[in-house]
C-alpha cells in the first residue's frame, strides 16, 4: 500500500503543470466577474482578489528575471521570492480588511 502511495506522488511530482497554471486564469476570471456584480460586498474586498492577479503578473515577471539574471529559479534568491510574496501579503491584507469591514457592517439582532 504505502509503494502504491509513493509512485502515485512519484506519477504526480512528474507531471508538468504549466498548462494547468496557465489556464487556471479562466475560473478566477469567472469569480472575479461574480464577485464584482454582488453589491453587497464592499471595494476593498474586490480590489484585493482583483490584487492577487497582480501577484501572479509580479511573480511571473520576476521568474523570468531570476531566470536571465541569476540562471536559477526564484525560490532560489530569497530576496526578490520575499519582493514577489509580499504582493500576495499585500492583497491578503486588502481581503482581510475588506470583510472586517463587512463583518463590522453587519447588524447583530439579540432576542
């Protein structure tokens, strides 16, 4: 039983996910053009899941830096993997405030 495990991670480390990444856009597009048309959800919400696309577009541009400059990948030089996270804390920030202010909005009926 744990062989069967190990070759179907082994089958699954093997695999090259670029395609899946790539067309992976499709469907947060598709939730992103959602979660604009509820009203009920405020801006700052919004604008953070719309910021991790940005986070995707910065990672991607400072791989193919990483890339040409230091031929290696990015999780290999610490200091721009840390530039390129730092977006995603960026929007995660943005999302969290969002819904503690929508959290905040929220009418409390005591009975």
């Amino acid at each position: 039983m744990n062989d069967l495990i190990f070759r179907f991670i082994d089958k699954l480390g093997s695999i090259n996910n670029t395609f899946l990444f790539a067309v992976s856009i499709i469907p947060y597009a598709i939730f992103l053009y959602y979660l604009y048309k509820i009203k009920t959800i405020n801006i700052f919400v919004k604008t953070g899941f719309s910021l991790t696309v940005l986070f995707v577009f910065i990672t991607i541009l400072v791989s193919i830096f990483t890339l040409n400059y230091y031929d290696t990948t990015l999780v290999e030089v610490d200091f721009l993997h840390g530039f390129a996270e730092s977006f995603l804390t960026l929007s995660d920030f943005v999302i969290l405030f969002g819904f503690i202010m929508l959290l905040n909005c929220l009418e409390v009926n005591n009975s």
